[in-house]
C-alpha cells in the first residue's frame, strides 16, 4: 500500500450564492491534479448543498507535503475570500488500507 499512505482530507464551506462557483473550481481543479507529480488519488467531494471538500493519497510525506504548497492550495487560497465561507480544515490522515482497482 506505500502508494497512498499518506493523505489529506480537507472540508470547507462555500460562501452563500457561491456553492456553484465552488464546485465548478473544483471540477476544473482535476486537470492540475492530474499534472502534480507524487500524487496517487485525488476526488472532490460534495457533503451537502454548501459543503465540499477535497481527499488525496501520496506514498511519501514529502508528496503531501509539497502537495500543501501547490498550484491547487494556492489556486483555492486566491479565491478563499470570495468563494470560501471561513477557512478550509486540513488534516493530515495515514490510511491504513486501500484498493485500487486496476480497472
């Protein structure tokens, strides 16, 4: 399972009126995803109407680490104030068992 090991499991909630907004960001968020090197899994996840969040796997601290730091935090921190109801929670989680289908 070294592959996704570590992870990242970040909610946030959209500003009243901006819930469209904020899942077409994060529609369009999976084209950087699929650029960032050390990444294994990335989703976007809608909870309810005005909650989202974000769920990413990496094999090493280092890919979760520089994962924090790129062009997708960043991306999202840009349009915090406007798309963003408070600041997002991010906690760093260790999965302990994963499938990935070779489908």
């Amino acid at each position: 399972m070294s592959d996704s090991e570590y992870a990242l499991l970040a909610r946030f909630e959209a500003n009243e009126g901006k819930e469209e907004a904020l899942a077409g960001f994060l529609t369009d968020a999976l084209s950087m995803a699929r650029e960032e090197p050390g990444m294994t899994t990335w989703f976007a996840l809608r909870f309810d109407e005005s909650s989202f969040g974000i769920f990413d796997t990496f094999p090493d601290q280092a890919g979760r680490q520089a994962h924090l730091e790129g062009e997708i935090a960043a991306a999202l921190m840009a349009d915090e104030d406007d798309l963003l109801d408070g600041e997002p929670t991010i906690e760093e989680v260790d999965v302990l068992a994963a499938m990935h289908s070779g489908r």
